[in-house]
C-alpha cells in the first residue's frame, strides 16, 4: 500500500530542504533559506500533481530527489542567467572586481560549486544526503555506473583543485 502523501511529506521534507540547500550553496546571501524553503514547497506541489500516477512499489526517496534535482537545476540555470546579465552589467560600467579572504571551507564549497551540475548533484547526494548509487541514478534517471563514475570525477576534479590551491 502506497504511504499518504502527508506521511511523505513529514518523513522527506527536511532531507529534501537540506539537499537542495547544499545544491544552491553557491548562493549564500541572506535570502537563500527563502529562496530554498520556496523551491522545496515547489518540489512537493510537483510531487503531489504526479503523487496519484506513481506505481506502488516506486521508491518515494529516490522520486522526489529526481523532482528536486530537476528543480535545482532550473533554478540554477535561471540564477546563471542573472549572474551573468548582472556581471555584465558590472562590466561595462567598469565596477571593480575584488576576491573575499575565503578559509578551506569556503574554498571546498567554492570548488563544489563550480562543478558540473551533474557531478555536483551526485556528490552531494553521496556524501552529505548519504543516498546509495542506486538511489542517485533512480534520482538522475541515469545507471548506477554512471552515478559512480560521476562521483568519481568529482572527487578527481577537486583533489586536482586542492593540489593547485597554495
């Protein structure tokens, strides 16, 4: 028998606000926690209109980090478009630029950031939402192979970056 949509909803809501908080991480302003408990309200709307034509043996988990994963990257995309209408803004009328003092931390998170979305949405869902392969991919809607081996692009990806960082 399928759980309630409420019951999922209880069980999945701050797992679900945690993941796509860690996805929009590049975000950090004050606004963020709006803008991410907004885009897990839109998450479960999405979920709840299609809620009635899931098969009863679906894995719930895994179903709504695909929804939110979709979600995340429109979100991104659109960010990305108004980051860069803005930096170009800033261009032509000649703002300086100025890099903040960053500790490790900062820095990882700056790496993470710059991932592709993919890698980036695998990595986080391995190693901060602690979901197996087989969920990423049901997630993804790609292999579990390929959720491993963009895992593992990721980590060779930052372990790289960490080399080259002084």
């Amino acid at each position: 028998m399928a759980p309630r949509f409420e019951d999922l909803i209880e069980r999945h809501h701050d797992e679900i606000f945690a993941y796509l908080w860690r996805l929009l991480g590049k975000q950090r302003q004050s606004d963020v926690a709006l803008e991410v408990e907004d885009l897990t309200q839109e998450v479960f709307t999405r979920a709840y209109e299609n809620y009635s034509g899931l098969r009863r043996d679906s894995n719930y988990r895994a179903w709504l980090y695909k929804i939110a994963t979709n979600c995340a990257f429109t979100n991104l995309r659109q960010a990305k478009r108004r980051q860069e209408k803005h930096f170009a803004l800033k261009f032509v009328e000649g703002e300086p630029k100025s890099l903040p003092d960053e500790n490790s931390r900062a820095e990882l998170r700056a790496l993470v950031d710059e991932l592709p979305a993919k890698q980036k949405a695998c990595l986080t869902m391995r190693y901060l939402q602690d979901l197996d392969y087989s969920e990423i991919a049901l997630s993804l809607d790609c292999s579990e192979q390929s959720a491993r081996a963009n895992v593992s692009q990721a980590l060779r990806r930052l372990r790289a970056a960490l080399k080259e960082c002084p």
